[in-house]
C-alpha cells in the first residue's frame, strides 16, 4: 500500500485493525524475552551490582522519549509542508506518550542515580536537558487542550514542535559537550559497543519491547483521535442542521400573511371555524 493511501483515514482504521493484534503480540513476546535476559541471563556489574538492572528499562525509556518527539517533529513537518491530513493526529496521539516515557526516565534515573551518586537529583545537563524535554511535552499537550479548533491546534503545535527539537540533540550529546556525571555512550559509538555481550542482547532486546510498545500505543491512540474527530463533525453537523431548521420556521413565521390585529390570518380563520 503507498504512503499516500494511508491519508485517507478510513484505510489507516483499517490497515491498524489488521496490524495491531500482531504489534500486541510481537510486543509482550520481546518484553517476556527481554526482562527474561535483564533478570536471570545478564551479569550484575563489578561495581554497580543488581542496581546495574535498572539501565534495561532506564535506557529504553531515555529512547523511547526522544523517538516520540521525533515522531511528533516529522509528523509537524507534515503538517506545515505536505499537508498530510493524518500527520497531526499523529503528533497529538505521540506527545502523552512521549510524556510518559519521559517520566519514567526521569523517575528510573533517579532511582538509579540515588546509591550510585548519592543523591536522587543534579542538576546535571543530561537531567536538566531530560526534564526541559518533559516540561516541553507538558506545554504541547496543553497547546492542543488550549485551542478547540483541531486544525488550527496542529498548525500551532507543529511550530511550537519544530522550535522544541533543538533539545534532541542537545540531550543527546550532552555529556560529550559538557563535563556530567552520565557516561559517555556505551551503545552506539565509533569503535562499537563496550558492553559485554550478555548484558548489550538484553538491553537491546528491551529496547525493541519498549518500541513495539509504543507503537502499538501511538497506533491505538491514533484510532482513538481519527474516531474522536468523526464524532465532533457529526455533532458539528447535527448542531448546523438544527440551527438551520429553527432558522427556516422562524423566517417562514416572519413571512405569514397577518390580519390586521397582526395575528396570524390562518389561525384567525381555524379559531373562527
């Protein structure tokens, strides 16, 4: 199917009732596997021991938030140049995701960072850049509360996006810019991973759990929103109706023929009759 078929709304409700059953299964599948070899397969650090576990939930959850706000900044390109008309229904059913994940690392870093740095909070420029991401998504899902119009909220939300994105990079590069208590990257780098084996194959493998996750999330919201809309048109649509018919008795009432007490001459008629 072309990309351009899934514009229409009523073949992405259809496409997503035939993917959504696999995304499920595919999703609790990984995450079975995945917290399977964080649990019992992946060794405890040298130093850092059980507490180390954390990182395969932590770590997805850190991904997981940037890739949710990138989805929303293609999704707003969409919007603002290729007028596609399910690119902002992406954008709004991404950003309370994104929110979520974005809390969840920042609470799972905290417990992490609590017995490893000593305290549950710094104002370190991976942290701040995390929680400045966090305070963002708050501000777009008010945006779109904010404005009623739901095309008017899209324009708006797309921009105020768009001009949000520079964080990504910022958090991604933070600690190799600046001097922070986070490590460099150990996943992806010039000279490859320097996680041993056993412990990068379930980091990775939870990663892909957490995706699937939001993808079937992203998904079921986007029906949830599609259906929405349909719902406020056909409201919108009964309101104009009605309004139209009071509209046409009122203006037929004005036009009546009136004797000249100025009541109405077919009435004055039946009342004598």
């Amino acid at each position: 199917m072309a990309i351009i078929d899934l514009a229409n709304p009523t073949r992405f409700l259809r496409l997503t009732d035939r993917l959504l059953p696999w995304l499920v299964g595919a999703t609790v599948v990984a995450m079975v596997v995945g917290l399977y070899l964080a649990l019992y397969v992946s060794p405890e650090d040298y130093q850092q021991g059980a507490t180390v576990k954390i990182m395969y939930i932590h770590v997805p959850f850190a991904w997981l938030a940037m890739f949710a706000y990138t989805v929303m900044a293609l999704a707003s390109l969409g919007t603002l140049v290729w007028k596609h008309p399910l690119s902002d229904v992406s954008a709004k059913a991404a950003a309370p995701i994104g929110a979520a994940f974005t809390f969840l690392c920042l609470v799972t870093g905290s417990l992490w960072g609590k017995p490893m740095w000593g305290t549950w909070w710094v104002w370190d420029a991976r942290l701040t850049s995390v929680l400045v991401l966090f305070i963002m998504y708050l501000g777009i899902i008010a945006l779109w509360r904010t404005i009623e119009d739901p095309i008017r909220a899209g324009k708006a939300v797309a921009v105020l996006t768009l001009v949000g994105y520079l964080n990504i990079p910022i958090i991604k590069f933070s600690v190799d810019w600046w001097n922070t208590l986070h490590q460099p990257a150990s996943v992806i780098r010039m000279d490859g991973p320097s996680m041993p084996p056993s412990m990068l194959v379930a980091l990775l493998v939870m990663a892909l759990a957490f995706t699937l996750l939001f993808m079937t999330l992203h998904f079921m919201a986007m029906r949830s929103e599609i259906l929405r809309r349909r719902i406020r048109a056909m409201r919108q649509r009964e309101a104009a109706g009605a309004s139209g018919i009071a509209t046409a008795a009122t203006a037929q009432a004005d036009t009546a023929p009136r004797d000249g007490t100025g009541t109405l001459n077919g009435k004055t008629a039946e009342a004598r009759s």
